[in-house]
C-alpha cells in the first residue's frame, strides 16, 4: 500500500513560488502541494512524470535566488548530495536553475521527521535510541570519510522512508573540509542553538566531524530523556554549551542501559579531542552493545557443559 500523502496545509503560501516551479519542472514534474518549508526554502510534493513516481521539489525562496551567496549554498548542497550514496543520507535526482527558480529533486520520504516522532512520543525506547543513532552514525561516517560536515544535525533533519529507515536530510548548512570556501563558511556559525557544539557555535574555522557527533549527542540525550541538554533563549542555551557542565544522561534517564548512556556521554564533551574520534567509533562503540541476558544465559550452559 502506498503510503498517505503529507501536505503541509498551514501557514502562508505564495501561489507565486509554486507557479514559478511548475514552469521550471514543466514537462518533467507535476507540483501537487507543499510538504516543508524552511527561512531558506519551501519543498513541494512531486510526480516524475517518466518514471511515475513521488519526489520531493526543494525550492530555494526567491530572494534566496536573487542573492549570489544563497545561491551557491544551494547549489553546493545539491553537488554535495550528488556526490553522497548511502541508505541513510537524501539523495539528489536532480537540479535546475532556470527563470528565477532554483531547485533540485529528492525521493519522497513519506514517514515524517523524527522530530514529529517525539512530539508524539516524547521518549524512545533505548534500543530504538541504539539503532537510530547507530544507522546516523554509520551515515556521518561515511560523510566524514567524503569531506562532508553536516553541521546541522537535529531531529527535524532526519526524516523515515517508507520502510520506517532513518534519513539524514538537509545539507544547507554542510561544509567541505577541504575548501577555503567552506571553512569560511563554518566561520559564520550557522547551525541550531540546542545542537551546536562549542567550537561551532565560536565559528571556528577548522570544526571538523566531531561537530557533528556531539550533535548526535544531543539526539540521543533527547531521544532518552525528552529534553535537551540545555534550555532557555538561544542565547543562553549557546552559553551553556560553551561554558556550562553538561548534565549526564543518567540524571534524567535513570533506567538508561550504562553502555548507551555512556556512549551518548561522551559525545557530549566540551573539546572535540574528549570526544569519539570520530562517528565512525561511535558506530562501532554502538554496534558493540554488551551481550543480551539470554545470550549470558546461553553462553553459562555452553560454560557449565564444557565444565
């Protein structure tokens, strides 16, 4: 069974943006509705009329597309995603700039946002907690390996396909370590107050992939414990990533399994080189959970019969 289309119905639209879409995509896509909006764009349903499939339509916000530097984050988002090919990372199927429209074709994510998840449950189970941040941690790694920090890492950035897998999605903000361009990019400090790490939120220019993990951090504290590690205004809570003692998952997750918990912990640190090296390691520190009680079991009568 397909899965139920989800249109955005609320707020302030402006016929115009879509127009402008249908006449760039026309002959190629039809637009049915919006489905997202962000400060920078909007994202349209979509019907690839060849393949007779959904897509998603991100559309950059006209004002954006009048502005150079706009413009080209856009388009280095779409040439990131080009160049990324992973189960957990939004793919791009296409880009376009043509008659003050600038927009790019994504696959159809119809299971919503992990933010919307815990709006509505509030917690996650740990082992739901293990496996999102695991399969996001598998897809950061393989970012990282590329070059590619996301820098934006939240749970309104990780969407589910319709076979409930965690996508990361997003890349407004990412930067190519590599590139001059880039690092003065990651000067400006982009990102989201509850998740951005000390050195991001300072701007400095060599924040690398650790960034990232004590974004991942902040997902899994939330995910554990309903709540962000910090509140306040964006001020304060950017303050207190800088400079307060950051509260350990067992203070508000008591029954939180230690292994997890402590995983989560240390991405939390003030200095990157405190830190997982890496989102590899943290993949691999998830991956290597302690063994079930019923593998113990097991493993006692293999024990008890060698005996």
């Amino acid at each position: 069974m397909a899965a139920p289309l989800r249109l955005l119905d609320s707020g302030p639209a402006d016929p115009m943006d879509q127009r402008r879409l249908e006449r760039a995509v026309a002959g190629r896509y039809r637009v049915r509705g919006r489905i997202a909006r962000t400060t920078m764009a909007t994202v349209y349903l979509g019907w690839e009329t060849g393949l007779e499939r959904r897509v998603a339509l991100k559309l950059l916000a006209p004002e954006r597309c009048r502005d150079a530097d706009d413009r080209g984050r856009f388009r280095r988002e779409a040439r990131i995603l080009a160049g990324l090919a992973h189960p957990n990372v939004v793919s791009v199927l296409a880009f376009g700039e043509q008659d003050g429209a600038c927009w790019f074709a994504m696959p159809y994510l119809p299971g919503g946002t992990l933010s919307e998840r815990l709006d509505r449950e509030r917690r996650l189970s740990p082992e739901a907690v293990r496996s999102l941040l695991l399969q996001l941690a598998d897809a950061l790694a393989y970012a990282h390996q590329r070059g590619v920090v996301h820098r934006d890492v939240k749970a309104e950035n990780v969407m589910f396909d319709e076979a409930g897998r965690p996508v990361l999605t997003d890349f407004g903000v990412a930067t190519l370590h590599s590139s001059d361009h880039s690092r003065a990019e990651a000067s400006k400090g982009y990102g989201t107050a509850h998740y951005m790490p000390p050195e991001q939120i300072l701007g400095e220019p060599d924040a690398d992939g650790r960034a990232d993990v004590y974004a991942l951090g902040v997902l899994g504290f939330r995910m554990l414990t309903g709540r962000f590690p910090f509140e306040g205004t964006e001020q304060q809570i950017a303050a207190q990533h800088i400079a307060s003692e950051t509260p350990p998952v067992a203070a508000y997750a008591a029954n939180a399994p230690a292994h997890l918990a402590a995983a989560i912990d240390r991405c939390l640190r003030k200095k990157p080189q405190d830190r997982w090296a890496g989102a590899a390691q943290l993949r691999d520190a998830l991956a290597a959970r302690p063994a079930s009680v019923s593998g113990m079991r097991g493993l006692l009568r293999r024990m008890v019969r060698r005996g």
